[in-house]
C-alpha cells in the first residue's frame, strides 16, 4: 500500500502542487557565509533546526526489506503526512533548517538502487516540499545503515559519482547546502589529517577533491565539511584547511561526546569544546553543528544538567545547531504523526560511569528553539 503512496507524493510535487525550483537569484532566502557569519537573504542568520532521515532510505531497498524499520517509518511517514510534519517543526518547534541525509549508493548510476534515477527523483521532491514550506535544506551524503549504504569510513570514487549525480539539480538555489561526506572516520594524527585532506591515492579520496568536484559543476552553495572520528574532533586540523575558490565552506561537527566526563564542571568542559571544535571560530572559519542529541547510550554523570550550558554555549559563540532527529522516535520525539511531541530528560539517572537508557533533550532544544 505505501509504494502508490510514495509515487503519488512524488507525482504531485512533481506536477505543480507545489512551486517549482527557482534560481538562486530570484530567492531572498539564499545562504551565505561571511568570516564566521552566516546570512540568509543578506541578513544575520543562525541556522538553526533537525536531521530528517526521510529522504535517506532508496525505496527498493525497502521493497526488499533492508530497511532499518526507524528508517522506513521516517520514509513512510514523510510520504503520508509530510505537510503536516514540516508545519510541526516549523510552528511547534520553531525549526528553520533541516539536514536531509541522503543515499550515496542511491545517487550513485553505477549501483542498482540508482534505480533509473528514481531516488533522485524522491529526493528532488522533498527537497521541494521542504524549500516551499520555507526551510533551509542542507544535503548530507550518507554511507551509513539508514541510507542501505556499504558504510565506507571514508569519501570514495563513489562519493564523486554521486555528487555528480545530485549536485547539478541544486545549484540554482542557495538555500540548499552540500554537507560532502558524513562522519569521515579519519583519527587526528597528521596523516589521518592528511588523508582526509588529500585522500590515500588508492580507495580514499580526499575532501579537497570533493570541494573541487563540486565547485568544478557550478555550485556556489555553501559547503559542510566534516572533521575527523565521525565529525567529533577538529584538533590539529588547522594546518590542513581545505581550499574553497568560491570562499563559501564552512566545517561542521558532531559533539556527541560533549560532556566529557563524569561532574565535569562546565568551566572544564568549555576548555575541551574550544580544543575539540571552537578554535576554527577563532581562525576565522564558520563552523556548525550538524548532528547533536543529549544521547541517553552516552549518559555520564551529571549530563542531564550541562545540557543548557552546553545550547548556551553554542549560541553564544555563534554555532548554529541541527539536533537528531525530528523523525527518530526517541530521540528529539516521542512520537511522530500526528503531534511529534518531545522526549525530555526528566528523571535520567547517570551513575558510575555507567549507561542509562532514557529519553532524551527534545524539550530542552525545542524552548531554546523558539528563543532562537
């Protein structure tokens, strides 16, 4: 029953219902970034929003049952209520922003979840819903569970095919990002740093090459580079900063791990946020968090209580922040259609060291939200 679902909603954002993509100059909402400032139709902006997993599963992998089931209820759930879905992260949540994950196998013509640019077709598609109901879209190309990819570590010849695939059909539109690779997992050695920069002359291809692929189509969009072990750490990066012509890149973080140790103060925990991630600011990069949750797998004591310091922190130095997830149940919502209320941390206990399962920081992020 759900497959007709899926091609309808295609079909109709396909056939006019909503308003067709229009180039990036006749848009007051395009995305730029100055120094470590970020604008939206020339104004200050701070982005500001969710992970939307959506568009990240292809739809034959889920016909064949491959499919991770929060993946395929993600999937399910935008092709059924997707209107009502983005008007809750919108109004009730206050969102701006969403980061669609997207398939790199999907993308990739050479591979058969290509489908005849079939994938391609449902991805176009949300990102249309998405950008009439008047989000920013960032597009971050995924090799992991939820997107049915082979879970590479690092950007491949594959993540070239694919951006050759998806990023001719956004370069008209600059409210669209291009985050290149999610969670490379490159250590912060100097030749891990390296490797990420300029690839491993073999299976490896390096961020620069992504820039310059990307550039190399007409893109002018902004540009999301991830840091190394899974976007988490930035040390020792500096020295091999990626070349962007277009002067429109900015790296993006995943601080899962941001409270990093059991009754840390707050004090000693900025010191590490600074190490980890925040002295790009200072070099005069923009920088943004791209994934975060106060995740109850990583629990240590007194995490519940560094959660607001640590949103406080992020705006105070100008980090604009995408939490995971807004369709994950358990993560930022309870549930989701039709009222995707918010977990909360009420009553988490983290003790020893040890992991507590509980829910999670949604109501926290959506009252700072509604501030932001």
């Amino acid at each position: 029953m759900l497959k007709p679902l899926h091609a309808l909603l295609v079909g109709l954002m396909l056939a006019g219902t909503l308003a067709p993509p229009v180039q990036a100059d006749e848009r007051n909402d395009a995305v730029r970034v100055t120094g470590t400032k970020w604008l939206r139709g020339g104004q200050p902006f701070f982005p500001h929003g969710f992970n939307m997993v959506a568009l990240a599963t292809p739809r034959k992998c889920i016909d064949e049952g491959k499919a991770p089931g929060w993946a395929k209820r993600a999937h399910d759930t935008f092709a059924q209520h997707g209107d009502a879905e983005l008007a809750a992260a919108k109004g009730n949540w206050s969102a701006d922003t969403l980061r669609f994950q997207v398939s790199q196998v999907a993308l990739d013509p050479e591979h058969p979840y290509y489908a005849d640019g079939s994938y391609l077709t449902w991805v176009k598609a949300g990102v249309a819903k998405a950008r009439a109901a008047g989000f920013t879209v960032v597009l971050s190309m995924q090799d992991q569970v939820a997107t049915c990819g082979d879970v590479n570590f690092m950007p491949s010849q594959r993540t070239i095919r694919s951006w050759k695939t998806l990023a001719p059909n956004f370069t008209g539109d600059h409210g669209v990002l291009f985050e290149l690779f999610n969670e490379p997992r490159n250590d912060t050695s100097e030749a891990g740093w390296k490797q990420w920069r300029d690839g491993d002359g073999a299976a490896v291809v390096g961020h620069q090459q992504l820039v310059d692929t990307v550039r190399g189509l007409g893109a002018r969009n902004v540009l999301l580079v991830n840091g190394a072990a899974l976007a988490e750490r930035f040390e020792g990066m500096w020295p091999h900063r990626l070349n962007d012509p277009v002067g429109q890149l900015a790296y993006a973080t995943h601080p899962y791990y941001w409270h990093f140790a059991a009754n840390n103060t707050v004090e000693r925990n900025r010191v590490r946020w600074e190490e980890r991630f925040a002295y790009v600011l200072d070099r005069g990069a923009p920088m943004i968090v791209t994934e975060w949750n106060a995740h109850h797998d990583a629990c240590r004591a007194g995490m519940p209580g560094m959660v607001e310091p640590f949103l406080s922190y992020l705006r105070e130095r100008g980090i604009p922040l995408l939490t995971h997830a807004f369709d994950v149940e358990g993560t930022m919502v309870k549930g989701m259609h039709p009222n995707w209320e918010p977990t909360t941390l009420d009553g988490s206990r983290c003790v020893n060291n040890e992991p507590v399962r509980g829910p999670d920081a949604g109501g926290n992020v959506r009252d700072r939200f509604r501030t932001w």
